[in-house]
C-alpha cells in the first residue's frame, strides 16, 4: 500500500473464453483498486479478447503486477500496466516537410500530447532550426547512397536503444524503410501519407489531384511494416474541396489532415488506446 494512489493504465489480450472480466475485476480489488474507466472487446474474427482499464490503486506497480499474475497466467493473457499521462518516449524521423513534426512539437509543449522527444533525425538539415526552436535536439544524415541507407538505419536502431525509445513516428520521413528495420521496430513505429480516391502515384500527388477534380482529400496513419503503406490502420481523416482550390490550396488541406491524423494516432498510443488484432487495430477511444 502508498499514501496516494496511482492511476493506473491497464491493458491486456489473450483468447476470448468464459470468466475473463470477472478474473481481472477481482484482480483489481485485491489490488485495493477502483476501475475508473473501463473498455472491452471481443475479435470474433480472432477469437480475441481486448480490454483496457484505468484503475486508481494504492499499490506500487510490482504490488499491482503480483495481483496481475495469476489471472494473467491463468488465461495466457499479455499484460501492459503503466501511469496514466506518463511521457511515451518518442524518436521523430523527417525529411523536409515541418507541418507534422511542427504539430506534434507544439503540443507535446503545451502538455496536450503524453510524449517525451530526447531526439529527432532526419536525412535533411531543413528542419534543423524548428526543432531547435523547441530545444529538442537534431541530428542530419545525408542519405546519397546504399551505404548512407544502411548508416541511418543503424543510428536509428542505436537512438532507440540509447534513448529507451518506445515508439517512432515517421513525420514524413521520405525514406522506405528496410524490411529489418520494419522487422525490428515491428509494432512501435507509425507513419503517415495522403490518401486520395483514386490514389495518385508518383511526383506532385496535389496537382495530380487537382487535374483530376478530386472531391476529397484524405490522411491514413498506420503502423509501419515491410508492406509500404499497408500496415495496420490507426486513424484516418477526410475533408472535401473542390473545383475552386488551387495545387498550393490542396496541399495546404492536405498537410492539416496529416499533421490532424498523425497527432491523433500518437495520442491514442501514447495513451495504451491501440491494440493490434492481426492485420488491423483496435482503438479504445
């Protein structure tokens, strides 16, 4: 037992079976816990139980963890427990687009975003002075060649494992990661893209758009893996436009919808909200 209780967040996944809700309420009491929200779901497509709570218990977390176990052991359950609002530990990557890093840089200052940014990296120098602006430190690596590839990758990997890293996020970092750092950062990195219908490939996506009267501008962000841009979906927006709106007027649209959507999908997992059920997401919102 502690003088003041903590608010904890609780989140767990195992098989769908009798008995699941029942275990874990009577963990919590023993915990001298008091669920203060609480969510759940059932995957009939995996046969998959999802919860997540939010408990105020006075206990330490090895004293919330041992009320934990045996009904986590009992029904093969993998357990998150954390504080809620604690900082998540995020690395940026960037290119040479500001509005996403700028968005998620602003409001991690203004306390609405639960991250913590030691470091962003990026294959440019453009955004050097903003994120100095925020006295988050930067680091530039030219990216000229396989080998410069491979070089990045690695300060990746050694930024995450010097700076206790728990998600990265691609602020439209222009760079298709290799499938072993996908493998590596699997479940823990999050990109963004536009989205269109039709979808418009290759240079100047906007003026694509433009040609054609598209109605509708979107943003996906997801989770990275080796399939480019087809992880699992965390959020998505939509806004529409139409004739009147010039290339430079689209793409102004299109950079609020990323830089909306990106945030959101930082926020719901910062906040222990995501889940993965395969190959799509569960969002306790």
């Amino acid at each position: 037992m502690t003088d003041e209780p903590t608010h904890w967040t609780l989140t767990l996944v195992c098989q769908d079976r009798p008995g699941i809700v029942h275990a874990v309420s009577g963990a919590v009491v023993a915990a001298h816990g008091n669920i203060t929200e609480s969510q759940q779901f059932s995957s009939a497509d995996t046969n998959t139980f999802f919860m997540r709570l939010q408990v105020l218990a006075p206990v330490t977390r090895e004293a919330f963890e041992a009320a934990l176990a045996p009904v986590a052991d009992q029904y093969g359950m993998r357990v998150r427990l954390d504080v809620v609002g604690r900082p998540l530990r995020t690395l940026v990557l960037v290119s040479t687009a500001a509005h996403c890093l700028n968005d998620l840089l602003f409001r991690q200052r203004g306390g609405q975003l639960p991250i913590e940014i030691p470091l962003v990296l990026s294959n440019h120098p453009d955004l050097a002075e903003l994120a100095a602006f925020y006295s988050i430190p930067f680091e530039h690596r030219a990216i000229g060649s396989s080998d410069d590839r491979a070089a990045m990758e690695q300060r990746i990997l050694e930024a995450v494992d010097e700076f206790d890293i728990e998600l990265v996020v691609l602020a439209r970092y222009m760079q298709i990661l290799s499938p072993s750092l996908c493998h590596a950062l699997a479940g823990r990195a999050v990109n963004i893209h536009h989205s269109f219908l039709p979808g418009f490939k290759g240079a100047n996506p906007y003026r694509q758009a433009h040609a054609r009267g598209v109605k509708l501008i979107g943003a996906t962000a997801h989770f990275v893996t080796e399939d480019l841009d087809e992880g699992p979906i965390i959020e998505q927006n939509v806004v529409r436009v139409d004739h009147a709106q010039s290339p430079a007027q689209l793409i102004s649209v299109g950079q609020d919808e990323e830089s909306r959507t990106l945030t959101q999908a930082v926020r719901w997992i910062a906040e222990d909200r995501v889940l993965l059920d395969g190959a799509r997401t569960i969002i306790f919102r």
